[in-house]
C-alpha cells in the first residue's frame, strides 16, 4: 500500500461531506452574516480554507498562504492572539487564534492528498459561526466547549494518523518526492505545502553544486553514524526494517543518497521533513494552546487514543529501528516576546501536562523499545548564518568527519584521570561565575569498569566528548553561563544552582522583571517540573568546532549538538542511557560504562513514573569562560585537565592548536 491508496481509501469518507461544507464556507468568506467584530474574523479564515481547497504546488501559492504568517504582516493577523484578543476580546480571541493555527496547519495535509482535516476543521468553522450568528446569546463557554468536544472526538484519528506517519513507509508522499526530485530546481520544494524561505532555497542550490563525491561522502558519514550507533551499544541492527529519516527541505541531494545506503542495511525510510520556522514568535505564541481545552478527562482519553493506535500498529514498531536525524543550524537566536494574551499552562494544567508527556513517553517505550533502538544526530548550516555560508558548510562537512583514532585515543587519557575521580571541580572565567562540583559513580573494579563514555563519531556526530551519569548527592554549586542557545531560544546570563544534583533555583536576565526570567527557564528548560536533576557531566574536546565559532562569529547560532562539543556541558534531566540502562555498553578499550544511573533513574525498578522527566537538555561552557576543570581524588590529590581554557592532561596537547592557532590570529 503507498499513500495514494491509503489517501483514497479514507477521502471516500470525507468527500461528500467537503462538498457540504464548501458551500457554506464559500457564503462566510463573501459575506458573513454575523456581527462585527467577529464577522472578519470567520471571513478571514474561510478565505484561509478556500486557499488551502485551492492549492497549488507552485511558488505563488507558498509565498501567498504563508505571507500572512511572516513578522512584518503577523500583527495584523488573527493566528497573532495578540491581535486576535485585541479585536475579539480575550474571551473569545484566545481560543479563536488557537482554531485559526490549527486551520492553517493543514495545508500539510492537504498537499499529501489528504482531504480528512480539511474537511473536519471547515466544518468546526462552520459549527462556531453558527453560534456567532445568534450573537445574543452566544458565550465564551459555549465556543471553547465547542471547541473542547471537537478535539476530544477527533483525537482517536489525530494519534492513529500521528502514528502511522511515525512508523510506517507506507506513507510514502515524502519518500516519492525525494526520490523523484529534479534538484537542479527549486519547483519539488514548492510540492512540501511546508514554508520554502531562503535557507530552503539556498540549501538545495549549494548541494546541487557539490560533486556526486562530495555528496556520498556526506550521506555516507549520516548512515554510517547510524549503523556504527548499534554496533557500539551491542544491538542487532537485522531485527530492524524501518528508519525515521528526519530532514530539512533543500536537502534532497544527500538525502536521496542516503535512502539508498538504508535499503542496503534493510531499512525502508519513513520521512520526517521540516523546513525553517515562518515566524517563531507565532510558534512560539501557540505552544501552550492546549491550556484552552486541556483537563483530567481529555489528557486521559489522548493517553487512551495514543496506546490504542500504537497497539494497532504494534507489528511495525517493534521494527522501528530509530531516527536519523539532521539538524540545521545557523537562524538568529530567538528573544520571543512573552505575551500575556497566550494561552498558558494554569498550575494544575502544568502537573497533567507534566504526567501527560510521561505517560506517551512510557507507551512510546513499550512499542518502540529503547534497549533495542538506536539514533544518530549530524548538522549543517544554512545561509541564514551569514555572508561566509559556503565556507562555513565547507568547515562543518570537515568537523563531521575528523579523525576518529586521534580523538578516541585523545580522549581515552582523559577517561583515565576521570576515572580516579571523588569529585570534579568546574570553575569559570572572565567573568563566568560557575563553581560547581560533580560527584563521579565509583567503580569497584577499575580495570574492568569505567564512569566516562568515550563518545566518538557514530549516534552523536561530530567526534569529540566524554560523558558521564553523575552521583547527584554531593553534586553542588553554580552553574553560570553568559548567553547560550537552547531549543532555538536565547538565554542570557544563565544561571542554576544546584543542590544534591538537583536544581534549587535559577534565573537569567532575559526581561526585566525577575518572575518573567523564572518563567522563561520553567517553561523552556525544566517544562514545569518543580526541579530536573543533572543527568549528564561532560566535557567537550572539539576545540576546531570551537575555532570556527569564533572565527566566522556564530557561536550563538552554533545547534546544542556542536556547541556541548566545545566545552564541559551539563544536562538538566535525563541521563543519557534513559529507557536503555540495562543495556550495557562498552568504550573502545572494552571497559564496561557502569555509570549509567542515578538515584531518580534507578526509580524505575519500582515506579517508573517516577524515574523519568522526558527531557535533556545541554548547557554549554565555553573555553573561554573556563577557568579550570579539576579531578580531585579520595585522597585529597588533585589533577587538571583543563586550566584557563587550555587542555593540560599530557597527551591532549593536540586539543589546543585550534585554540592557539585562534588567538595568533585575534593577535595579528
């Protein structure tokens, strides 16, 4: 079965009642007969359904649909619940933005030649503007219980369909595009129905102009981190059939190679595209919509339709081997500005938001187990990063395949001194207020038994970093950091401190007011858990990564997978191995990775709603920030293995030519 059959074989129970709706929709966007504010409010997004039942893959229609959505006209359109509130009142404008985001989303859909949501959200439209037709009596209770049955009715086939894209190929709208595409032009990217902006255009132009070398290279790097990723955490890559490729538009070239070294491993692709936000601020302004219709009895449903569409595609997910992943980087990092016309978490809303994400993540784990999958990760730029784009891709292609037995090997001498380890002191520099010390797992056996991972090349490219799980009791102090780019937001003057491994408090100097700066770090760094735990000490040894931050001046726009690699970083929840601590691995010199708990991990032996935050998120140091990092030992002894920013371990000197080489050059 292809998407076209599964397409076909579900518009048949939609078509007709499109056609019904059309009607209807077609006389609100000419000329509602509702009253004024609201009357062109539902002009507004009928004309938006008109558009999106009128599509077309062309350039046109993908500048004239998301045009409304981009900066300079997002004021003054509803999908802005600032704008919406301000014309609508709050009432009525929160939830009427929300349903207006929701609508636009399915020019997705649509473009697959699926005709279902379509169908459903014009005939939401058409439901509210018949209680807006008797204004009289119409009331904000009634619109968001309007609102709050059609989400609740429709989740059953909103998780089916979120599942089967997840999980199975027969989806293969995608997969036929990228296979199919003429990337020597720009019109296949206009077939997404997704948002094509310059970096989608400049990324597919500058591929096409690499050799077919060049491009194997680069798919060959991808799919081989992949393949090494199962090898090294000893699972069997053969039991596996699916892959989850997930890219970015402009990126066909490489990606068509890499559906083919898949296939030659057995995987047929399930593809997962994105393209660059048309505006963050209205992502950003939707995040928390669900506030409007979530309660107990909806988010226990969800959980219901969620299990049930996993069990029903339960023969493939076991197949499932994982994502591969590539990430983009290179946007301006995004301040966004905190409105109080959102829609926001209530506290209580926060605890079953919190319980609701644990939970889909636990039934995810059961289908798709984390002791028998594996993942890689790799980067790229795109034009957004500047005038020196080019060489800058050039450098990244570079980074992603550094020498392997140089940095293993580099590496493995600073393993050694970890592992003698009580404790690890961080402390900052130039003005980096971090004092922060991190106690390391014991080993009982230590020539069997290391606390460190020596993490090279495969699930996480590039190269260069050693991790551990630490000890959270008598883990403690303060970890600062300038400014640092996490989840494409932008914190500045980051600090958190730490208490037994836990987090006791923080803030930053985002806003003005010191309860916005709580919020901002709550919402985006601890996702309304009260406190996450330190789930990952590290220290990063891609020093040339660094280099070229500084040297073409994007470290803030460097992705959280470069950026940890350019300094000691330290992860707010999770631990590294989550759902797969049982699974032991090895480093390359055969010793066993024994630190792969904690004492909230380890909870999950006996409730393991409790073990888990289903987040992980990496804070970076950088070198220049970094006074020290020192081992102290059991007895008192103390080794550095860095010192004012500089590796001093013997047999690391290597590490510090890009740094020296980067300071005879600010010196000419």
């Amino acid at each position: 079965m292809s998407y076209k059959e599964i397409y076909e074989k579900t518009n048949q129970l939609y078509e007709e009642r499109l056609v019904l709706v059309e009607d209807r929709i077609a006389q609100i966007a000419d000329q509602p007969a509702v009253k004024e504010p609201f009357a062109q409010y539902f002009k507004d997004i009928a004309a938006c359904i008109l558009k999106l039942k009128n599509f077309k893959k062309d350039s046109g229609f993908n500048k004239e649909f998301y045009s409304g959505f981009l900066k300079e006209n997002y004021g003054k359109n509803y999908a802005d619940p600032e704008y919406a509130v301000k014309m609508l009142g709050k009432d009525y404008g929160q939830i009427l933005s929300a349903v207006y985001a929701k609508t636009a989303d399915c020019v997705k859909t649509v473009f697959q030649g699926d005709i279902k949501y379509l169908c459903i959200y014009s005939e939401l439209i058409v439901e509210l503007y018949n209680y807006f037709e008797d204004s009289d009596d119409v009331n904000a209770a009634e619109i968001k219980a309007c609102v709050y049955s059609f989400m609740h009715d429709y989740e059953e086939i909103f998780s089916e369909d979120a599942i089967g894209k997840m999980l199975d190929p027969a989806y293969d709208y995608y997969t036929r595009l990228v296979e199919d595409a003429d990337v020597s032009k720009d019109d296949y990217l206009y077939e997404y129905g997704l948002y094509v902006g310059n970096n989608e255009l400049m990324s597919r132009k500058y591929l096409a102009s690499l050799t077919d070398e060049q491009i194997r290279s680069m798919a060959d790097t991808y799919t081989e981190g992949y393949r090494i990723g199962f090898i090294t955490s000893n699972k069997d890559i053969t039991k596996k059939s699916v892959v989850q490729i997930h890219y970015p538009l402009g990126f066909e070239r490489m990606v068509k190679a890499a559906i083919e070294n898949f296939k030659k491993m057995g995987l047929s692709p399930v593809m997962m595209p994105c393209s660059t936000s048309v505006n963050k601020q209205y992502d950003y302004d939707h995040k928390e919509d669900m506030a409007l219709w979530m309660d107990k009895a909806y988010v226990e449903y969800r959980n219901e339709c969620l299990h049930n569409a996993l069990e029903k595609n339960k023969d493939i997910a076991c197949k499932c081997g994982g994502p591969a992943v590539i990430e983009i980087f290179g946007e301006e990092p995004f301040a966004p500005e905190s409105k109080s016309e959102n829609a926001s978490y209530s506290d209580e809303q926060q605890k079953l938001s919190v319980y609701m994400t644990s939970r889909r993540s636990q039934l995810i784990n059961q289908y798709i187990k984390g002791e028998e999958r594996s993942f890689t990760i790799i980067a790229y730029p795109v034009s957004d990063i500047g005038d020196s784009y080019e060489e800058i891709f050039a450098e990244t292609v570079k980074i992603n395949t550094l020498d392997y037995i140089l940095y293993r090997d580099m590496q493995q001498k600073i393993i050694d001194v970890l592992d003698t380890a009580d404790r690890v002191h961080i402390v900052g520099t130039n003005g980096n207020k971090t004092d922060l010390y991190v106690k390391i797992h014991e080993l009982e056996n230590p020539d069997k038994e290391t606390a460190f991972e020596n993490c090279v090349a495969d699930v996480n490219i590039p190269v260069g970093e050693v991790f551990t799980s630490p000890v959270l009791e008598k883990t403690e102090g303060k970890l600062h950091v300038s400014q640092v780019y996490l989840n494409e937001l932008n914190f500045l003057n980051l600090e958190i401190d730490f208490k037994d491994g836990m987090i006791e408090k923080y803030t930053c100097t985002n806003f003005d007011d010191e309860e916005e700066n709580k919020k901002y770090i709550s919402d985006n760094i601890l996702y309304h858990h009260k406190s996450l735990p330190m789930g990952e000490f590290a220290i990063g040894t891609n020093t040339t990564a660094y280099r070229m931050a500084r040297v073409y001046d994007i470290a803030a726009k460097m992705p959280i997978l470069i950026a940890e690699k350019t300094g000691p970083h330290f992860a707010v929840g999770d631990t590294c191995y989550t759902y797969d601590e049982d699974n032991m691995t090895y480093n390359p010199d055969g010793k066993a990775i024994v630190a792969r708990d904690n004492s909230v991990s380890i909870l999950r032996k006996e409730d393991i709603s409790k073990a888990y935050f289903n987040c992980h998120t990496d804070i970076t140091i950088p070198y220049d920030e970094l006074g020290a990092i020192t081992v102290i030992r059991h007895d008192g002894s103390t080794c550095d293995i860095i010192r004012d920013g500089r590796f001093v371990l013997p047999g690391t000197e290597e590490l510090n030519k890009p740094l020296d080489e980067l300071d005879a050059q600010n010196n000419k």
